[in-house]
C-alpha cells in the first residue's frame, strides 16, 4: 500500500495502491508512515509520490463508499471522513517540508492531498489536477473549500471548484498551483533533490510547523479581520 525509503535527509513515500484510492486503511497506514518520518531528528523533508505511471492518486474510494461491506478491505465506512480530514490537517502542517512529485493524474481527494504538501513538482507530459466533485454530483465540504481557497489564486480556485477544470501541467505551473514540471523521467530526481535543498528547515520541527499552524490553523493569519497595515501599527496586539 504504502513504502517508506530514506536517502540522506529525504524521506520518499511511495504509494503503492494502483489508483491510490483514498478509504480508511489507506488513511491509516499514511498516519504510521507520517508518525515514523516525524519521529526523525534533525534534517529532513519528506516526498510523496506514486509507484503507478497512471495516478499519483484518483481521489475516494467510490465504490467502497458506495457499498463498504462489499469491500471489507478498505476498512469501517464509519470513521472514515474524520480521519481522512484529519490526515489532510496534519499533513498541511506537517513539521518538515514535504513535496509532492505528481506523475500521474491528481483527481479530488488525490489533488487535495497534493495541494497539502507545501511543494508540487508535475509530470510535464502527461496527467490532470481536478477536483471533479461538482462532475460526481458531490458536495465539497467546506473544510476542503477552505483549503483550496488558501492554496490558490482566487481565480484558479473558481475555475477548480465551481467549473471543475482540468489542470495540465503547462497551466498548473502558469498558475501557481504546480512549483516546476518535470518529464516523467527527471521528475523525481528534480524532486528528491529540491527536497534536500528545503530538508535543513526542518530541523526545528517546532518552527517549522509552528508557522504553518499559524498561516492555515486556527485563528489563522490569513483570516484576520484587520488589514496589514493596522496589524503593523499595533505590533503589541500580537505575538511575535
């Protein structure tokens, strides 16, 4: 389902699921591999990508959703969603820098969880981001909506989730959704290595997370009320 490869300070996660579909073991085994990269001291940066040349990851589970006690496998239905939405918060402020490598399609789930890395390098030749809920007849839920919102230029968030557009790499990258694009064969290279440029910035993993928390957790930076100016001007209302 899941391998886990260190190589100096970069920890590369390969997904080994076919589509990588998204239920609830294979939210739970994340969470072990997650636990085990954090555990580490020192440098580090963690890179995940797919060991399919198809899908990096194909978003839900449908058909488990669908009908879970056809798919026993896939884990309790119940939990599910909590979970899920859970892993996609810590990943957003994971304590080292994390880079998804794309090669291959990003579907809903698959590109939410692309957009939680705080880096993404794409294959150049061939794939999609979508979030193809409003095609499914699905509900984002607002949580999601939130996350997208932050991640991307206004613009490209109306075109992602109202208009559920498909997203080459050439327009990713034009758009800032995508960091650089790679054919298929140097994208991981390119990545593991700008992930060994970033890994010393985990070494104070406090920090490093500390500042996520306050860019996308609670009372968030981005959602103040009060504008840039007047938070400069009342430095003593806020913690440095």
């Amino acid at each position: 389902m899941l391998e886990l490869n260190r190589e100096g300070d970069v920890f590369l996660l390969t997904m080994t699921a076919g589509e990588n579909r998204w239920n609830t073991n294979f939210v739970r085994a994340f969470t072990a591999v997650l636990d085990e990269v954090e555990a580490s001291k020192g440098a580090a940066a963690l890179v995940t990508t797919s060991a399919s040349d198809k899908f990096y990851s194909n978003g839900l589970d449908l058909d488990w959703v669908r009908d879970p006690a056809a798919y026993p496998a896939a884990g309790d239905r119940g939990p599910f969603a909590d979970e899920f939405m859970k892993l996609m918060s810590r990943t957003i402020t994971f304590p080292v820098p994390t880079l998804a490598a794309v090669n291959g399609h990003a579907f809903g789930a698959g590109f939410m969880f692309a957009l939680c890395h705080d880096v993404r390098f794409m294959r150049a030749d061939r794939g999609f981001l979508c979030a193809n809920e409003m095609q499914l007849g699905l509900t984002i839920p607002t949580p999601e909506l939130a996350l997208f919102r932050h991640k991307l230029s206004l613009d490209a968030f109306f075109e992602t989730v109202q208009l559920a557009r498909r997203w080459t790499a050439t327009d990713a990258l034009s758009r800032g959704i995508v960091q650089a694009i790679a054919p298929t064969d140097t994208l991981l290279d390119g990545a593991r290595k700008r992930a060994a440029e970033l890994a010393p910035l985990g070494v104070n993993r406090d920090l490093y997370r500390g500042l996520k928390q306050r860019i996308y957790g609670e009372n968030a930076v981005l959602n103040s009320p009060h504008g840039a100016a007047y938070m400069l001007a009342n430095l003593s209302h806020y913690g440095h």
